[in-house]
C-alpha cells in the first residue's frame, strides 16, 4: 500500500516503444480530440491542487505576517496565539514536531530495514506473499485509532509499568512511539522495492566469493540499494512530519521549547488539529496562524517530498 | 521476474548454508526476525487493547443513538456512521472518474519526454506526500470560493477526501495499464480502432481488477481519516441523520477524537467500541481489495 502510494521504488517502467515500431495511433478524429482535452483536463486537475494548496496557505499567511513579522515567526521562542500577551515564535511547534518524528524515526527506520531485508533476502516468496498483506494492513489502520492506543495502551501500559517512567498523561515519547509504529510500513515496503530491485548477478558474485547471506545482504544489496532506502527513510520522515491526529491526541497542548520527550509538547500538526476546532472568528490574526502554521509546515514537507523523488530518481538510472 | 529470482536464490540457498551458522549471521537473523514480529506483535496488541476495553459497548444503543453529552453510558454513534456512508459515498463519486480519466491520460497519451509531462509526474508524487490537514486547509478555501458559508457539510468533507486519494487513484490505476501487454493495444489498433476505441474498449476493461484494487485500498485510507475534516470545522455535536451532499454530518473518525479527548471513563469505551467498528469497516474494505487482486487480476 505504502508503495502504491509514491510510485517510488517500482522498478517497472514502462520503456518507450523502440523506434522501428510503426506509429499505429497517428488518426485524427475530431471526436477523439474532445475525449482526450476530457482527460488532459483531469491530468492538470493534479496541478491545479498543487496551485490551489499554495494559493488557499498564502493568502491568509500574507494578512497574518502583516500583523507579525516573518523573523518574530521564525525566531521567537514563546508560542501563546490566544491567550494575553499574544507571542507568535513558531520554534516551540517546530521542536516538538523534531522531537516526536526523530523518535519515530528511530523506531522505524531499524524496524523497517530489517523487516524489509528479511521479505526481500530471506523471506521464500510464499512467505512473502502472506506477509505484506499484513504489513499493509498495518498502514492501514487510522491514525486517530493509533492516537487512542497510544493513550490508552503505549503510555500506561508500557511507559509507566513496563519501563517504569515518570511520564505525563500526554507525552512526546508515546507520540512519536506509536508515529513510529505507523510508519514502519513505509519504510518497509518502499526499501524492499529496492533492495528486491538490486541485480541478481551481485548477490550472485557475493555468494560466489564464499560470503554468507548477512553480508551479501549488508555490504552488497544495502549499498546498492542505497538511494531508495534513502528515499523511503525521507519519505517516512515527511509523513512523520504531517501526521496530525496522533501528535493531537497523544502528545499533548501545551507549546513547550524542551527536548525532554516524557513531557507534554504540541507539534505543529497538533496545533492546527486544537486551533481548528475552536472558537476563533474567521479573518482574526489567531485564526490565520492556522495558516502560516500550515504553510510552513507545506514548504517543510515539500522539500523533503523532493528529496525523496530525486532519491528514486537516482536509484532508477542505475540499473 | 520473481520467479527467475526465486530460482537463482534458492539455488544458491543449498549452495551457502554452511556459512550461515556463525554466530553473528545467527544474531542478525534473530534481529530481522525481531523487526518483523514487532510489527506484527503491534498490531495484535491494538486489536486486544482495543477489543477488551470497547467490546462491552457494541450494543444496539451504540448504532442506533446519537451522540449525548450527559448519559455518556448510552452514547452513541449513528450520526456519525451514517455520516461517514454519505462522506465515503460522495468522495468515490468525486475521485474514482477524475483519478482514472487523469491516469489514462498519463498512461495512454501523454508523451513522457515533452517537460511538463515530467512536471506532472514530480508534482502527483509530492501530492501523495502532502500532510491530510492540509488538504483540509484547501477544502477550506474551495468551499469560500464556491460561496458556501458553512464548510462543515458532506461535499466540504467530500471534496478534501477526493483530492486527498485522488494521487493515490491515479498512482495505482497507472500500475495497472501499464501492466495490459502491448500487443492488446497494437492488435485492437491493427484491426483498425482509433486509439481511444482501443482505450475504451482493450485496454480499460483488461484493467479493472487492478484499478479496483487500488481505489478500495484509497477509500480505505480516506474512511479513517480525520484531521482533514477537522480543519473544515465539521461540528462535532450532530442529533440528526445528514440527508444530502449539503447537510451537516460528523464521522466516525471524528467521533472518536471526540471521546478520546472527553475524560470521562465511559467516553474511552464508546470510543474503543466506534474503533472497532471503524477497523470493521477498513478490514472489510482491504478484504475486499486482496479477494479482488487474487481472484480476478489477470497475469500476462
């Protein structure tokens, strides 16, 4: 599902047809021209969202940075939009953001490398069919049932009985736990394609060369296949970024600049999900920081969604 | 492909086995097989936890009450199923013509060297990468410019769905023609047929399985999602059934942020109930998607 999902590690792409083949579809007929305007049309709805994101986060974000100043926003490092004195230093959101996606990260990044070198490396095929459709189920489920279990199960369960740790009713080390858990998948399935995309012959020399499969699979399939882990690695981090529900239940509201993930801290996300849902009349400075929020957080994701595309890009004209 | 891979590897399987015992490729095997079960260890756990707390609240009151803010023992919530029928039902309208026209366009007719083809193509990419939220944000603006003044109704959801899983739509359906084998096109465009008869009338019909697949497997993301629709304001409070694309509605996801968020013991459960009922649904759906796939998917 998750490589559905981007298109990324797919290693079929369709070839153009070689030249010597005939052009059979050159009949031009004044119907067809309409029907394929129709889809042209469809095809540029996609750029039209693309325009549309931009335009809809902008226009709000320009009255908002009228009344505040891009460099407050950026650099201030107290974040109090409703309550007096208003303070608009967007850094507390952004660290906690940083703080709950590097914890996911580093339980899915290992967790998913290794699921994805068991299914493409050790895995028989039948095996791996079985597998993958529970792994995508996995992906699968919503992220406001995984903020639930993070609530009711990650924090009191397995924080304070398990490990013991004085940890708050919401907290950042649960949130990012379970962001963690969400993105396994697409970390999973995205480095499998690739790995699964590395040339038969490589492994093939490797075991020739008398190495066993543990370093046929560490020092000749994960450097070959490189580039697209690393575009799946950015791309789980780019959905870590911009998960909303988890961060908006688990990880709490308050705005806080710490780095300490057993306290409570609102993501950028998070402070959306609150502000949304309250009471701020349409056109207020406070209701248009939903926007400037939400536009940083778009040019966040965008760099790193391209990062990810360039990734894949790479690994393609490899092989 | 696979298959000639498969048969490489286990080839070499016999051939290596010797040098598999060493401890340290023992321990990494031990590891990867951790990784997996993980996943799989997790998911079980939400299932349980889930299950255990909210099973006692499957009852009928659950289905058939709406949503009350003082006998929290007898919330329930059918606004909010019944909500979530008219948002999935209205979002499919919306997405599945606009995401197979645009695939097929991509597939059939474009021509992938020209650049703003290859534009396209980078731009439906990161368009599968941006947050939910902040397709609600554009819900948010399309509803204003279509001069609607309450955004928290059925198409305001609608619409941020639709665009929402359009790029995942368009990215499967492509998966799926793009598998149809040459010579079905070149056979159907000798006998004659222009190529959008060969389109039509070849191509599409030796799709469907795929493009099914995929598009249940998109609504099935889009059913659980609820940080869109919090963005467009969606009220939260519903005592009536939404009769139309226009009515106010709440959904299922929603209501159970709800709950969640409420401190009251007997909201958790109503919420551990409405997940299970949600996971219901999405199993039902990814179910349906895998029977599809095997079943009727056609291998060249």
């Amino acid at each position: 599902m998750s490589s559905v999902a981007t298109d990324g590690g797919s290693p079929t792409t369709a070839s153009p047809p070689p030249r010597t083949r005939m052009d059979l579809t050159h009949k031009v007929r004044p119907g067809e021209a309409v029907i394929k305007g129709l889809l042209r049309l469809a095809a540029a709805a996609s750029v039209l969202t693309t325009v549309g994101i931009v335009v809809s986060l902008i226009r709000p974000a320009v009255d908002f940075f009228r009344a505040v100043p891009v460099t407050e926003f950026l650099t201030g490092t107290s974040w109090s939009p409703n309550l007096a004195p208003q303070s608009f230093g967007v850094l507390p959101l952004v660290g906690g953001t940083l703080v709950t996606t590097v914890i996911g990260l580093l339980i899915a990044v290992p967790l998913g490398l290794g699921t994805a070198m068991y299914l493409s490396e050790y895995a028989r095929p039948a095996t791996r069919r079985r597998l993958k459709p529970i792994l995508e189920l996995l992906a699968g489920v919503p992220s406001v049932v995984y903020g639930f279990f993070a609530l009711s199960f990650i924090t009191p369960t397995v924080l304070k009985s398990w490990f013991g740790l004085e940890v708050g009713f919401t907290n950042a080390l649960a949130a990012g736990v379970v962001l963690g858990i969400m993105i396994i998948p697409t970390v999973a399935s995205l480095s499998e394609d690739a790995m699964s995309a590395v040339p038969h012959a490589l492994r093939q020399g490797s075991f020739a060369m008398g190495a066993n499969r543990m370093q046929t699979t560490l020092r000749v399939v994960f450097p070959a296949a490189i580039s697209g882990i690393a575009a799946a690695v950015v791309l789980g981090l780019s959905r870590a970024v911009g998960e909303t529900m988890i961060v908006a239940l688990a990880a709490g509201s308050q705005p806080n600049l710490s780095i300490d993930p057993r306290e409570g801290m609102q993501t950028m996300t998070g402070f959306m999900a609150t502000t949304a849902g309250g009471e701020n009349p349409v056109g207020s400075v406070s209701y248009n920081t939903l926007f400037a929020v939400g536009l940083l957080l778009f040019c966040i994701t965008l760099v790193v969604n391209l990062l990810s595309i360039a990734l894949v890009r790479r690994l393609r004209e490899e092989y | 492909m696979a298959s000639i891979g498969t048969l490489a590897r286990s080839g070499v399987r016999t051939g290596g086995r010797s040098h598999e015992s060493n401890p340290a490729s023992l321990v990494f095997l031990c590891l990867l097989w951790f990784s997996l079960a993980f996943g799989l260890l997790v998911l079980l756990a939400l299932v349980v936890d889930t299950f255990v707390e909210g099973v006692g609240r499957l009852d009928g009151d659950l289905f058939t009450r709406y949503n009350s803010t003082v006998r929290e023992e007898t919330t329930g919530a059918r606004a909010a199923i019944l909500g979530t029928a008219w948002l999935m039902a209205t979002t499919a309208v919306l997405a599945i013509p606009m995401g197979i026209a645009a695939a097929l366009y991509f597939e059939e007719f474009a021509d992938k060297r020209r650049w703003y083809n290859r534009l396209l193509e980078v731009n439906l990419q990161n368009l599968a990468a941006v947050p939910s939220v902040i397709y609600g944000l554009l819900a948010v603006a399309i509803m204003a410019l279509l001069g609607f003044s309450n955004e928290g109704i059925v198409l305001g959801g609608a619409i941020a769905l639709a665009l929402l899983i359009l790029p995942v739509i368009i990215i499967t359906t492509r998966e799926a023609v793009r598998a149809v084998p040459r010579e079905i096109r070149d056979g159907s465009l000798a006998l004659g047929a222009t190529q959008w008869q060969t389109t039509w009338k070849q191509t599409l019909p030796s799709a469907v399985p795929g493009i099914a697949t995929g598009t249940i497997i998109a609504l099935s993301r889009a059913i659980g999602e609820a940080a869109p629709l919090l963005m467009l304001g969606v009220p939260l409070g519903i005592l009536q059934d939404p009769n139309g694309v226009l009515s106010t509605f709440t959904a299922l996801p929603l209501q159970i942020f709800q709950w969640t968020s409420q401190s009251q013991d007997a909201y958790k459960v109503a919420a551990a109930a409405a997940i299970i009922v949600l996971l219901a649904m999405v199993l039902l759906l990814n179910g349906l998607a895998i029977i599809i796939r095997n079943k009727f998917q056609r291998r060249w």
